[in-house]
C-alpha cells in the first residue's frame, strides 16, 4: 500500500478563537484526500474546547472556546494528532452522484454566448460539460453551493462583466475555471449553461446536503419532458438520485 | 404570544447563531450586537443564549397576549410602552393587552429586546436565529405570532433590576482588530496605512460593512477557505469589506484583519457615514 504523501501544514490564528490551518495553496485531489482525513481524525478525537471545524479546499479552521484553551495549546495538539495520524493511503469510499441538468436554452440563457466564446458548438459543449465527474472539494459560500474541480480547460470563461441580479434555483453555470449549481435563486455572475431539478439543501432533514465533500458530481443531459417530469418527483419526494460507490 | 402590529424597518428573532452547519455553507447568523442582546437577556433572568428580538433603526409595534417580562438594550429608538416613554436597560413588567412601540432613533443601529424565557420561533438546525431559506421567514412581519413562554416573568421580585447603562461602546471609533491569515502580504507601508487610515461606513446590512476609502492594492485572490463574523476581506478593486453575522462561509479575498467580538459589537451600532478606525491588537 501507498503511503499518502504527508504536507507541511501551517498553523495560523484567526482571531482570537480559530486556528486556520493551511496546505499548499493548490486545488488538488492529493491534498483533499489528506485534508478530508485529517478532518476526520479531528472529529474522531475531538475535545470540548473544539466548537466547529470548517472544511475547505485547502484549509482546515478550527474553531475554539478560547475560555478553555489557548492557541499555542490548540497548535500543540494539531501538529501531534497530524504526526500521529496513519499515514497509509487507505482506500477512501466516494460516491458519484448522476445529477440531471436541462441544456434546453429555456434553462441555458448563456449557451450561445459560450458557444461563441470558446468557438465550440452548443452540441460539443454540452457534451464536455457532462463527460466529466466533477470532485466535490468544498461546501461552502451558500448553503449547499459545492466548489467542484475538473471542468475542462476548453470550457474556461469569465463571469459576465455584470452580474444578474437573480440566478434561479437550480441554475448550472461555469464561472472561470469552475463550474457549480446555484442552489437558491441569488445574485450572479456564471455563464449559466442549463438547470436542474434537484435540490441541493433541504432544511427538513439533520443532514441538509446529500453529497459531501470528497464525492463526485456527475451531470447527465434530460430534455425539457424530462426536467418537467422530474421536478414533480422531486417535489413529492419521489426522486431517488442515482449513485454509484467507488474507491480512491 | 405576541402580535406584530408593524414590522418596523428591519426586525428578526436571533439567538448565539448556528454554529454546526458551516460546512454545508449555512452562516453562524445571531444577534450583531452580542454585548447588548446578553444584557437584555441578563436583565429578565434569561441565560445570554436565548433568542431575543433584533431591532434595526425603525423599531416595530407588538402586542402582548399574556402577561410577562421585557428589557431593552442596545439602540436607543425611542421605546414606548402603552405609547407612554419607556426606561431602557431595565427589567420592565408587562400587562396582557401591553403595547410595546418604538419613535425617533437617538443612538446606535440595533436595539434588543428579551423576553422571559426567551422567543420560542422555530428552531431550525440548532438555533432560531432567523436567516433566509433557513427559517420560515426571514424577517418579522406585520401580523406574525411570536410564541414566548408565558408561565416565565411574572410574580417573582427576583429579577426586578436596576437600569444598567450601556459603557461607552456607541461613541468608540476604534475598532480593535488582530492580524488576519493574509495581513502579511500587505507591505509594511500598506499595513501601516491600513491601521491609520480614518474610515468612512458605507452600505450595510447583517452580512458586511463595506468601508470607505477604497484600499488600492495588487493583492492576489485565495483559493477560497473560511471567513468568519468580524473577518476584514480586502478585494481587488479596493473595497475594505466587514463580514458580519449572516456573512457567507467561505471566500476567496485576503482577510487582511479580524475584529474582536467586542469590536463586531461596536460597528453594528454604527451607522452609514460614520467613522471607524482600526487598532492593532
């Protein structure tokens, strides 16, 4: 077996009752299975002092009761449970979850002005945009907004120089170098390329995301019969999204 | 219960804030002014945790339909009870068929309200603060119930306490605030004038506080990671923004500096125009 490569971690303050702690400042499969381990060693060996720990891309924040525990002690504790932590690369269970997004232009308003822009014919943008499995590196910003990484480099193009004042709900867009779901209707500035049905955070159960970071985002074209079908399955609870278990 | 008879500007329900759901992208939310809100709370004999009413600048009218116990801190909006003055800062006995009112802003942005035992609005994911898409509603309106628990406040002298002043935290202009996770990458000149530059407030809501001047800069964007309540985001073009309470969870401008809880206290008493400046801490 492997051993997964081991980081030089920094160890900042952020305010007086959080601790960021930082890998290399890359967007990286390596460093997310190493960051998403640490998080759950940490949850696994949490004490009282810890309030919350916040996951993203390439850092970890701690959250603390500085009533019960000084930064330098929180920092001691850390580099310890880092060191100690196994270092084997065990393999790590993901699911890809196949999310059925709309290309119709009834939902994909920008799909000619990216066709436009990368000089790629609405057919083969679709195509690219769904031939990969996008990872989950980080939920965060909205509720229920995931950062995913992968979106292929022919597919890279910058926000509109201003934003729409709302995106609705379910809106499937490319910002950049990432792609993502608007998952309420808000302000924005993607390239919105279709819609789904789906809802990616539901106040009703303990549990408001069903996907999680580490898992993968699979997006699968439905026509417009389809989505319309959907979203009544969706709203009686009658929509079951497909995923498949795989291991890295 | 008590009934909304006006809406009043900008009115929520909030407690401590919801802390467990971060990483599913839910803000902490909670009262802004936690210094104030604790105090109310003090006052009627309520752990500081309890959810309170959060007042913004134009203050609403509510009727009581039972008998209890109120306090009101923070802001100084004119308070009325039975559309007669009312002292703020000190525990007050309420009648069934009370009217509770608010006039002319004299200080500050936010005034508290608590209530024997505390608001008992929907808790959702471990809190009642209210935030949009989390809660039912997002702000109080006219005609809502506020469900409270009656059989708290009333018959017991206990809890009958003096006015207690708030300290001098409306009129404080600094803001103290530590090093954020990229203050190092300001040069030691822009650190310099980012602790001596004067600041004016500009728009404003529970989620930031954007400064003015702007701050010109060549700083390089982070991959985003997390932001907090009182954390200092310096963006491209300049603009100094304050996080506040139902800021979002995670961002990708250098956060520059990170204000005490006692400073997010202070700005959120602040209003447009006003000045701040910062103090290294």
């Amino acid at each position: 077996m492997d051993t997964l490569k081991k980081h030089e971690l920094t160890y900042k303050p952020f305010g007086n009752a959080a601790i960021l702690i930082e890998w290399p400042s890359e967007m990286h499969d390596s460093i997310l299975k190493d960051l998403l381990s640490f998080y759950n060693t940490i949850q696994r060996n949490k004490i009282a002092a810890i309030v919350e720990t916040i996951q993203s891309i390439n850092s970890l924040t701690i959250i603390y009761d500085p009533q019960l525990i000084h930064f330098e002690e929180m920092k001691q504790w850390l580099i310890a449970l880092y060191k100690k932590e196994t270092t084997e690369n065990t393999p790590v269970a993901y699911y890809v979850w196949k999310i059925p997004v709309c290309y119709d232009t009834r939902f994909g308003v920008d799909l000619a002005e990216i066709s436009d822009k990368t000089m790629i014919s609405i057919p083969k943008v679709i195509e690219l945009h769904t031939k990969t499995a996008y990872r989950i590196y980080s939920i965060g910003f909205l509720p229920g907004f995931l950062y995913l990484g992968g979106l292929d480099s022919r597919l890279h193009i910058d926000r509109k120089p201003s934003p729409r004042l709302e995106v609705p709900k379910g809106a499937v867009g490319i910002g950049g170098m990432q792609t993502g779901i608007y998952p309420r209707t808000s302000p924005g500035g993607w390239q919105i390329l279709g819609n789904t049905p789906i809802s990616f955070f539901d106040t009703s159960t303990s549990i408001p995301c069903f996907a999680k970071a580490g898992d993968k985002i699979q997006f699968t074209p439905i026509s417009y019969q389809e989505y319309v079908h959907m979203q009544t399955q969706v709203a009686n609870e009658e929509y079951f999204i497909e995923k498949e278990v795989f291991y890295d | 219960m008590i009934k909304i008879l006006k809406s009043g500007l900008y009115t929520s329900i909030q407690d401590m804030g919801r802390m467990h759901f971060l990483n599913y992208g839910v803000p902490i939310s909670g009262v802004m002014d936690s210094y104030s809100a604790s105090l109310s709370n003090v006052m009627v004999g309520n752990a500081k945790t309890c959810a309170v009413m959060e007042v913004t600048l134009q203050g609403p009218e509510m009727e009581f339909m039972s008998a209890t116990r109120i306090a009101i801190t923070g802001a100084d909006l004119s308070p009325t009870l039975n559309y007669t003055p009312v002292e703020m800062n000190t525990s007050i006995s309420i009648q069934q068929g009370d009217l509770i009112g608010f006039g002319e802003r004299k200080t500050g942005a936010r005034s508290y309200l608590a209530i024997a035992g505390g608001f008992q609005t929907a808790l959702v994911f471990g809190s009642r603060s209210y935030f949009e898409g989390i809660t039912p509603n997002a702000t109080i309106k006219k005609g809502d119930l506020l469900p409270f628990n009656s059989s708290f406040g009333t018959g017991v002298s206990f809890f009958d306490v003096k006015k207690q002043d708030h300290p001098t935290i409306f009129n404080q202009q600094t803001l103290e605030v530590q090093a954020g996770p990229e203050f190092d990458w300001l040069s030691n000149e822009q650190q310099q004038k980012l602790l001596s530059n004067t600041y004016s407030l500009d728009l404003n809501n529970r989620m930031a506080y954007q400064l003015q001047p702007l701050f010109p800069n060549s700083l390089k964007s982070i991959i985003s990671s997390a932001v907090l309540p009182g954390t200092v985001q310096l963006t491209p073009s300049g603009k100094i923004i304050v996080l506040m309470r139902d800021g979002q969870t995670t961002g990708g401008y250098p956060r520059i500096a990170q204000l005490t809880e006692q400073s997010i206290n202070q700005l959120s008493q602040k209003l447009h125009h006003e000045k701040a400046h910062f103090r290294l801490v």
